[in-house]
C-alpha cells in the first residue's frame, strides 16, 4: 500500500513537470478535492465531533437522552453545512500548499476551523437551550466547550487529510485533459 502511494505521488509530481512544460510557465496545477473526498471527510468529522458533543452535553446534563438529542440534531443541521463548507473552500487555493498534492496550510486549517466553530457554536447553543427548554447556562457551556475543543480537533482532522491522496485531481489545466 505504501508503495502504491508513493508511486502515485511521483506521478502526480510527474504530470506536474509535464504541465508546466506543455504550458509554459513555473506555475504549479491547482489541485481540486472532489464531491465524494468532500463528503467523506464531512460524515467522519461529524462522527468525530458527534463523540465531543455527546461528552459535553452529559457533562453539563448528566442527561444521556439530552445529550444524544443534542448529537442527533448537530448530525442532521450540520452534515450538510459541513459537506457544503467544503465544497466552498474547495474553490479558493489561499493557504493550498504549492506542492504536489496541494494540501491546506496549517494557517488555512486554521481559518476553516474558525469560520465554521462560529456557525457550529450558535447552532449548538440554539438547539441545546431548545432542547433543555430554555436552560441559556448550560446550553452556552455545551457550546463553549465544544468551540474549544473542536476548533485544536477540526485543525488536526484539517491537517490528518493532507495526508491523504485519495480524492485529490488536477484540474483542467491547458485543455489537455488532466
């Protein structure tokens, strides 16, 4: 397997040289993710993030039922959100490494777990409080906790897929096919 990995990686650098040559310039291709890498990576972070909320929420409940609703509802509000953020990161290459592969920067890890920790909090804290008919304290710590220790988590997930070839591709670059 490790073989197999390397030896696409050299030809990903290789179509790399041939691009610049055939094109003519010392730019590097502009590598895209695609639909089905999107939705892995989202549906495995929501499993991830799904163990955190269940923890916080029993933590700051002491109620499984809670804390499950709590979960159930992040999974269903945010699988899609998370699948769509990717899709929209996808477009923009600040912070993509000029490197075959084109993985994120740790600074783009970074601002994405930003930038989705503010929509993620204030939907875990609407539902939470909903859902513990109006409990602000609770639902803020749930939220609270879940901001800290999800946004060091989302950068290292972030980071952990850099190292992941699969659902990688070139995009078009010249006309000719790649």
């Amino acid at each position: 397997r490790d073989v197999q990995l390397r030896d696409e990686r050299d030809s990903l650098r290789n179509a790399e040289d041939r691009i610049k040559v055939l094109t003519g310039t010392d730019k590097s291709p502009i590598v895209r993710e695609t639909a089905m890498r999107s939705l892995v990576k989202a549906i495995g972070w929501r499993i991830t993030a799904g163990i955190v909320t269940f923890t916080t929420s029993f933590y700051f409940t002491k109620d499984y039922r809670v804390a499950l609703s709590i979960v159930g509802s992040d999974f269903i509000s945010k699988s899609g959100t998370m699948y769509v953020g990717e899709r929209l990161f996808n477009k923009v290459q600040v912070g993509r490494s000029k490197t075959p592969g084109g993985g994120d920067s740790p600074w783009r890890s970074i601002a994405k777990a930003l930038i989705w920790r503010v929509f993620a909090a204030v939907n875990t804290m609407v539902v939470s409080v909903f859902l513990m008919k109006g409990n602000v304290g609770a639902g803020a710590k749930i939220a609270g906790a879940d901001s800290v220790i999800k946004t060091t988590l989302m950068v290292l997930y972030d980071q952990a897929w850099n190292k992941i070839d699969w659902g990688r591709e070139l995009e078009n670059v010249g006309g000719d096919g790649i």
